[in-house]
C-alpha cells in the first residue's frame, strides 16, 4: 500500500468528482491519503471531506503564499482545532520567495506560530519551502533550539543542503511527482542518495502530474508513479519502497491510526 502524504482535494478541480478519485487511489495501491489545508477560512471544507473518508486524514494552517490573505495565525485558535481526531498535522507552512506574494517578515512570523502549535501539540509542522533554502534551515534550526520538532519538507525539489539539515532535525523528506520529470536530473541524484527510512510520497494534487501524465490533473491514484520512480532510482523493489514510506508516514503523522 502507499499514503499520498500531501494533497488538496479542496481545491476546484476535485469539486464534483472526490468520490471518482478516491476509488482511484484505493484501486492504484493508495490506500491513505491527507488532504492538506492551506487557507483557515478553507478549513471547514478540508475537515468535511477527511470525515467523509475513513482512510483520509487532514492538516490546519495557512500557506506562505497566503497569509497576507487571512489574519495572522492565533496560536490558541490554531492548537484548538488541531484537537479535532482527524488534524494529523500543522500546515502547510513556511517560506516562499518566489512568488513574493506575501510580505516576508509575515510569512517568518507565521511559520514561527505554526512550529509553537506543531511543538506544543506534538503534532508534525508541513514545511513548504521555495527559493528560500538557507532561511527555512536557519529558522527551523532557531525554533529546534526551543524544543525538538517533528515534520517533513513536502514536495522536496531543492538543494542537499536542505534535505540533510531537516534529516539531521530528525524530519521527513516528502518526494513528489517532479522527481520524474526529465529535467529533474539534480533533484533525482539528491533522491537516489536519501535515505529510504526518511521519505514519504505525495502527490501536492491537483498540482505537479508526474510522468506519463504531465500536464494533467494530478491525483492521489499517480503516487503510484513516484514510487515506482524512486524504486528504479535507488536500484530496489516498488514493493520496498511502498512498505517504507508507508511505515514512515505512520510514525510521522502517529495520530492517524491504521
């Protein structure tokens, strides 16, 4: 079996078909999945779709793209609805640079109170990073200091500097579809040498198809072909790494219950 570790079955893509992609997935051998919030406003709809699903799990938090959007994070509102037995996880949270659509100061302030809710619950923290590599490892090595932390860099695309600070942190390294891509070429080399013990899959659906759907909609049901991806890369069976990243989201995420 395998878990789609991340993705958004919220969003509007999924709107009149989440019945349709469910099946799909159960029936490609994914068995679990987390549907990640990324707007608290959003949170109500993210929560009713994980309790429609006994095999589905769901996250709180804004994204760092968002949350010049919403108001800044209350920590007390945050922690409160972590409560609820189906939030397995905090985020997704953390830096991006890219898009430059949230103010900087803002999206390191966030990121700080979702890491004081994922320390404080004992809750994994969702970090999303983009062209802000040494900033994520400076902060996260800053909040590690106050206490340990638990959580995973999702949809790994970036430098080894990142992916081995965030191991030695003790988190999880989360591999998306874009590891197939032909021109992933650094980011597969990166793959190859990480640990097994240390990675999950994901799908960050409806975003990133991997090979051979590229371009369309991306589903939890094509985790399968990032599986079957890394197994070739590291030279092992699909079997291994399915048990592998499925026993590593499992003691992750150790709210979810099989």
């Amino acid at each position: 079996m395998l878990v789609d570790s991340h993705c958004h079955l919220n969003f509007p893509e999924f709107k009149d078909n989440v019945d349709e992609v469910v099946k799909r997935a159960g029936d490609n051998d994914v068995a679990y999945m987390q549907t990640i919030c990324t707007h608290l406003s959003e949170f109500p709809d993210v929560l009713a779709i994980a309790e429609k699903y006994d095999n589905m799990w769901c996250s709180v938090g804004v994204h760092p793209n968002n949350v010049d959007d919403e108001p800044l994070v209350d920590v007390a509102a945050l922690e409160k609805l972590t409560e609820h037995p189906k939030v397995i996880g905090v985020g997704e949270t953390g830096l991006d640079f890219y898009y430059e659509s949230s103010h900087r100061e803002k999206q390191r302030e966030s990121f700080i109170r979702h890491i004081h809710v994922a320390r404080k619950t004992g809750l994994p923290v969702i970090v999303h990073t983009r062209d802000a590599d040494e900033e994520t490892v400076e902060c996260l090595m800053e909040e590690e200091q106050k206490g340990k932390l638990n959580g995973v860099i999702h949809c790994f695309s970036t430098g080894i500097n990142l992916a081995y600070a965030a191991i030695e942190l003790g988190m999880y390294i989360s591999i998306s579809g874009i590891v197939t891509f032909k021109k992933a070429k650094e980011l597969q080399d990166i793959v190859k040498d990480l640990p097994l013990n240390k990675l999950l899959v994901e799908t960050d659906a409806p975003y990133l198809a991997p090979t051979p759907h590229r371009g369309k909609t991306n589903e939890p049901s094509y985790t399968r072909h990032t599986a079957e991806f890394i197994a070739d890369l590291k030279g092992i069976s699909y079997e291994e790494v399915a048990k592998t990243t499925t026993e590593n989201f499992f003691r992750l995420f150790n709210k979810a219950k099989r």
